[in-house]
C-alpha cells in the first residue's frame, strides 16, 4: 500500500506496521534503500492508500 503526501506525492510503500505507532517503510521503495518510519499521528486517513496530514517534503525530513 502506498503513502501519499498531502501534497499527492508517494513517500513510500507500508511494509508493516511497526509496534503501535508507526508505519514501517519499505526499504526496496525508498531512494536510500533503507527502512523509515511515519509516526501514526501524521495518518489523515487510509482508502486505496495511506494519506498523510503532512507533504511528501516535510515527511521526509526527519529521515
């Protein structure tokens, strides 16, 4: 499942959920080739994809 900016650009792909807060990334979707984590408070909502309240810019950030 995808992750999505609210800016509509892809951060990365779930791998799974990593204990009760956060979202594990795909390491083989990521540029770096390695794991990152989006904190559950940044979830907007979950359809077809994983929507952050954040952009793609600022998600990125803090890896």
């Amino acid at each position: 499942m995808d992750v999505i900016g609210s800016d509509g650009v892809k951060i990365g792909t779930v791998d799974h959920l990593d204990g009760s807060d956060k979202i594990k990334l795909t390491k083989s979707a990521s540029p770096d080739g390695q794991h990152h984590y989006v904190p559950l408070a940044w979830v907007d909502h979950v359809d077809a994809h994983v929507h952050l309240t954040k952009t793609s810019a600022d998600a990125k950030v803090g890896w």
